[in-house]
C-alpha cells in the first residue's frame, strides 16, 4: 500500500470537514483492533476542545483524566510524529512473521495510519501549531504513549496513541 496517495481518496477529500473527526476516530479504532493481542491493548483517541483563556496547556489539561496534568509540551511537526509512530511504535511483537514489512496485516496497518494521517491533514494544516504532550499522573496512564497536541482553527486536538502491555 505504500505510494498510493491517500490524500486523493475521494471519501476524504470530499467528506465534510465535521465528519473528519469521526472519520479519524473509526479508522484509529480499527487500527487498534488490529494491533491488539493477548497482552498488547492499543488505546488510539482523537479529542478536542476550544481554546481557553488560559492558552495551550489549560486547553489541554481539559482533555486529560482527571488524575493527570500536563508535565511538558515540545514543539513537533505533526506529521512527522504521527508518521514515525503509527503503526511501527504499537507492532505487536508476538507474531513476528505477521507484522513483517511485506506480511498483510503490517500493510494493512500501514495502510490505516496513511489513512489516518491524510484525513487529520484535512483538520490540521501542515504549519498548524504541533507539540508532543509528556504527562504525570498519580495513576496508571499507559505502558507507552505518544501524545500529540495542535492547535488548529481555534481548537486545542489531543491525540493519544498508547499501549499497555
């Protein structure tokens, strides 16, 4: 699946900018379907909300549980953190034959996080604000997370890419 544009796919290109979201939100579902094994859950989650007066980290702290508060925010490229991290960082590592580079489920799930990022490209412009979110919490947040804030046409999006294992 690699060199298709996916960007071009009419059902994104076309779909209304507030069935975008959704869109993202079934596909990362899928992705987590996917991923998961025995021991391996993947928690995939698009959020987002106004931005407040207290500016970025208020905004996110909204959108975090209760239990966690925003411990740092480095400024990123969206894409680039979305591209390294969907679906190479969240492989399950079980089955080493099926998430090979050429095996069908690893161009499936290569596929969905193409998907994924050309439909949130239609949300977020590429010079949209972008950092990675480091949290701290009292509980359990993940075994391994990537967190990515943007700031996009007035809204504060989190996406939370996690896995426990």
């Amino acid at each position: 699946m690699t060199g298709f544009d996916w960007a071009a796919l009419s059902a994104g290109r076309n779909a209304r900018i507030d069935a975008v979201p959704d869109m993202v939100r079934h596909a990362l579902k899928v992705l987590e379907d996917l991923l998961e094994e025995a021991d391996h859950a993947c928690t995939f989650t698009l959020d987002d909300a106004p931005l407040v007066a207290g500016g970025v980290p208020a905004s996110v702290q909204a959108l975090l549980p209760q239990d966690c508060t925003v411990a740092g925010l480095a400024p990123v490229d969206w894409s680039t953190v979305v591209g390294a991290a969907l679906p190479g960082f969240f492989v399950p590592t079980r089955q080493p034959d099926a998430w090979a580079g050429t095996a069908a489920p690893r161009a499936v799930a290569d596929g969905l996080a193409a998907w994924v990022t050309a439909l949130l490209a239609r949300l977020w412009p590429g010079s949209a604000e972008a950092w990675e979110l480091t949290v701290e919490c009292r509980g359990w947040y993940e075994a391994a997370y990537v967190d990515l804030v943007v700031l996009a046409g007035g809204r504060v999006w989190l996406l939370h890419l996690g896995v426990s294992d």
